[in-house]
C-alpha cells in the first residue's frame, strides 16, 4: 500500500490513479489518513459506488443476519418461484 501526504500531491489526479497496479494509496494531511485511492477490477460504477455506500452496506448486513437468524430461500427455489428453472 502506498502513502501520499496531500501537500506533497503536485502530479494531476489521474496520473495517481493510473499508477496504482492494484493497489491502494492513502492521502495523508500531517500523518493522518483521510481518503484513499483504491484500485478497482471487474467492477462497474454501480457496483463501486454501492461497496462504499455506509446505508447500503448495512441494509446487506441486515439482510444477512435475519437470513443467518431466519433461514431463507435458496436461490433453486427462487428461480422455481420465478419460473426461471
């Protein structure tokens, strides 16, 4: 992982992008982590904005304990359901 301190950031925005090989640089302000540049593989704009989405990430987290707690339907069933399979 790499650092980058925001005061010494001088290069345009893309040309940090561009050169995290699948990596991800922190920016710092006086040693302090404040964001981060994450590389981003097999990924739509949907799916990366979603993953990082603080509401719809704890919906999922709901939605798996209540599944954990209460079972659910399989995805076979699902489908018969749907009249998919």
């Amino acid at each position: 992982m790499k650092t980058l301190e925001v005061a010494d950031a001088i290069a345009p925005l893309s040309e940090y992008a561009l050169d995290l090989n699948n990596e991800s640089m922190i920016l710092t302000v006086d040693g302090r982590p404040v964001a981060a540049l994450v590389a981003i593989d097999n990924a739509d704009l949907e799916t990366a904005f979603l993953s990082t989405n603080a509401q719809f990430m704890a919906l999922i987290e709901r939605a798996r304990s209540r599944h954990k707690m209460e079972g659910g339907v399989s995805a076979r069933e699902m489908r018969q359901r749907l009249g998919l399979g």
